[in-house]
C-alpha cells in the first residue's frame, strides 16, 4: 500500500495546487505542504517548483509520478481481486480510440469473447489523450492506441501494423492512378481530426516533415468524429489523411480513392497500452493471445 505522502503528491500533482489538493484530501494546506517536504528530504529531490505562478513537476516529479501512478492503479486492482476474485476476473475494462472504434476494435472484442473468461466487458470509444488518461487513472485495464504517446509513461506491445493514407472521393478530380507532389494539394481543402487524437498528431507530423501547416491549405476543416470525416469525403468536400482500414469498404467500392504522393509511405502500429511495468501484463496479452 502507498503510504498517504504519496497519494498526496499524486494529488497536488494531478490538480497543480496544494489548496485544491488539501480541500479534496480533507486536510489543512500546512499538512500537504509538510507531507511533501518530508517525501523530498526522504527522496532527496526536489518534486515541485513555480514557474509564472504555477506549480509544476520537476523532471524528478515527473518520474515518480508516473511509478506511483502506475503502483497506486495496480494496487487498487490487485486489493479489489483479493476482495472479489469472482466479479473481477470476469469483467474487464477496456478503451479505444475512435479511428480503431469500426474495424480493429470489433476483431479485439471477439479474441476476448473467445477466452470465454469475461461475461462483462466496458468499452470507452475516446480519442487518444482521453484513453491514455483512463489507462492512468486505472478506470480501464488497457487501452487500443493508434497513435503517439509518451512510452516512458506507460507499457505497451505491438497488435498490428496499419497504412496511413491520404484518401478522397473521385468528385474532387484527383486521379488514384497519378503521383502528386505535396504542394499539389494545397489547392484543396483538408480535412482532419482533432487535437489529441492520433491520427491528428501524425498527420501534424507528416505536415511538419514538410513545412506545411493546416492552413497553408486552400480551406481546413477540423472534425472530430472518423465516421463524420468519411461523410464529408463522399461528398467530395476534400482530402484526409486515415487508416487504410477505417476507410475499407469505400476504397473497395471506389467511393473514395487513396492518393499517391511522392517520398509518403506511412505505416504505423496499433499497440496495446496498459500501466508501466503493470503487474497484470502477461494477463493482459494472454487475453488477446500475444
């Protein structure tokens, strides 16, 4: 169990204040600020500083921050298992992102049903950042990312590998047969996702690797629904950049086209994320058979 200058620090960290922290821990301000002094001097690190008036982790914050999350996650789980063996080892919690939500999800979901362990399963459909943040907070067991996310903070193992690929409809005028250059396409409209999902991050770093910004194109429409982005591609409202598998069954009907340009070849993997060094982990891959 971690002792309470622990869960404090991990308070104050995660609400940047030792009086937002001292009103939900029930306790007067000069105890936060008396137990986190005596967690530095035991640690011989300083774990916070101000910087512009705001209350932020050192580097050494940031590390221990991160194993006691992870210890405090793993440790509720593995006191609830001990207190209902039953009820636990048949649910299981679990998060997706929305560009794995139609197609890779479902195909996870059945490797599940066929360990016929789990009569209850809890899937939460958010974009990146959200799943990372519910891996962290231990609502959920794992999460299915597709995008980039800070590997030092969480475990993790490759489930598959996806092409990344700038598609539209044929009403836009673009031939799937020809090699464009980037800047071809500045002259249409971009279509793309919202900031902290993954496939935002990497199609910000494709532009980057360019020099080139969203608004370096004619219009930029920035959604924050897959299946909302495939809407506006059938109409020919512009171009995307999404997995290959998210856009399938559209590619295979021609109703969009995947477009060629040159120096582009993305693939990138799908993992699965789960708490660092998690005490759970070989469970977690026998799951899934990896």
């Amino acid at each position: 169990m971690l002792e309470q200058k622990y869960l404090t620090f991990i308070k104050v960290a995660q609400l940047g204040s030792y009086t937002k922290a001292a009103k939900q821990l029930f306790i007067s301000q000069p105890a936060v600020s008396q137990q986190l002094t005596s967690l530095e001097n035991e640690l011989g690190v300083k774990l916070f500083t101000y910087h512009n008036r705001q209350l932020k982790l050192t580097c050494e914050g940031e590390k221990l921050l991160t194993y006691v999350q992870s210890l405090k996650v793993q440790t509720d789980k593995f006191v609830t298992n001990l207190h209902h063996p039953s009820s636990l080892q048949t649910s299981l919690a679990i998060a997706t992102t929305m560009s794995l939500a139609n197609e890779i999800t479902p195909n996870i979901i059945a490797k599940i049903q066929a360990n016929n362990t789990f009569t209850k399963l809890n899937c939460k459909i958010a974009n990146t950042k959200l799943c990372l943040e519910s891996v962290q907070a231990g609502k959920v067991d794992f999460a299915l990312i597709e995008g980039n996310f800070p590997k030092e903070k969480f475990s993790s193992h490759i489930i598959t590998e996806e092409k990344f690929i700038p598609v539209c409809s044929p009403l836009l005028g673009l031939n799937a047969k020809q090699t464009y250059r980037f800047s071809d396409l500045l002259d249409y409209p971009i279509i793309y996702r919202e900031a902290g999902s993954g496939s935002y991050n990497i199609f910000k770093t494709i532009l980057a690797s360019r020099n080139i910004t969203p608004s370096d194109f004619k219009f930029n429409y920035q959604v924050g629904s897959p299946t909302a982005i495939k809407a506006l591609l059938l109409k020919g409202l512009g171009i995307s950049f999404i997995y290959q598998t998210v856009a399938k069954q559209e590619l295979a009907t021609k109703q969009l086209i995947p477009l060629k340009i040159e120096n582009l070849n993305i693939t990138h993997p799908i993992y699965l994320v789960y708490s660092k060094n998690s005490y759970f982990a070989k469970d977690y891959l026998n799951i899934l058979g990896l």
